[in-house]
C-alpha cells in the first residue's frame, strides 16, 4: 500500500514539475499565470499524497504490533525502522516538513522541493508581472491569498493529526 502511495506522490511531483516548466517555456501571459497557480496545487497534492503514506504507515505499524502480539516477540519491526529512518509517523509535521527534526533528510527533502517550486512560480511572476501592468498587482495579491491560505489549513490539519489519530483508534480496537 505505502509503495502506491510513494509512486502516486512521485508521478504527481513529475507531472506537475512538467506543467510548470511547459508554462514557462510556452511563455505567454495565460501560461505564465497558471504557473504559481500549479506550484500551489503541487504543494497541497504532495500533502495529500503524504497523508496517505501517513495512513499506511500507521495501517502497518498497527498489523505488526497484533502480529508480534500473537507470535509473543517483536520480529515484525519494519514500522520501527520507517521511524527512524524517514520520520517518526506520530511526529508533527506540515506535509514531510518534520519541524521537530528539520534536518533529517525527509525535512531537507521537502524544503529542497519547496524551494524549487517557490523559484519556478518567482521566475514565472518576474516575466509575467511587467506584462500585467496595474492589474499585477491583484494577482500578485491573488496568488499570496491562495498560498497562504492553502499553507494555513495543511499547517492547521497536519498540527491536528485527527484523521490519522481517528484510523489508529479504529484500528487499535
């Protein structure tokens, strides 16, 4: 299950990042608009993804633990090791962003996209802007809006951890 996920996450990266890049070298206004457009839906589909990833890794930790339970040692340890080798799956988190642990390479890994994605739109708002003229300045302020209001509820959503906290509790019955 978390192998569908991680691959879904990925294509959707890969798709997204030749969206963006189509735009910019199709290099209209229409093209140039949309770019910051896709970055934002990038982010908030990689979050998506990741929340998944998320569920399967807590489905799994929770088979391993009735396992180990019954077998009466802990040799199923697979969830154990996923926690200390990408993040603790419990750990708050915007996204992959663990800000607990901002330098493992999970966080690094997020940030690094961030900034990619951040330096396209940026790239895309400074060749498309000066052909706006006086309207710049409300889809500057549109895109801000946007962004930030995506980057608050993902960063509200992931503080609350309910929908995984709700499935582990279910699961745990």
């Amino acid at each position: 299950m978390q192998y569908a996920y991680h691959r879904k996450f990925f294509h959707g990266l890969y798709f997204f990042l030749l969206l963006v890049i189509g735009c910019l070298l199709w290099d209209s206004p229409l093209s140039l608009a949309l770019a910051p457009l896709l970055v934002i839906t990038a982010g908030t589909q990689s979050c998506f993804y990741l929340h998944f990833v998320d569920f399967a890794r807590i489905h799994a930790r929770t088979m391993e633990e009735r396992l180990n339970k019954t077998l009466g040692k802990g040799t199923l340890i697979g969830s154990e090791i996923e926690d200390l080798y990408f993040y603790p799956v419990d750990a708050p988190k915007i996204g992959g962003f663990v800000p607990t642990a901002p330098l493992r390479f999970f966080s690094f890994f997020t940030l690094h996209w961030i900034a990619l994605w951040l330096g396209l739109a940026a790239f895309a708002l400074w060749r498309l802007l000066p052909m706006m003229g006086p309207c710049g300045c409300s889809y500057l302020a549109l895109v801000a809006l946007w962004g930030g209001l995506n980057l608050a509820y993902l960063s509200w959503f992931f503080s609350r951890r309910e929908g995984l906290a709700s499935i582990e509790k279910f699961l745990r019955k």
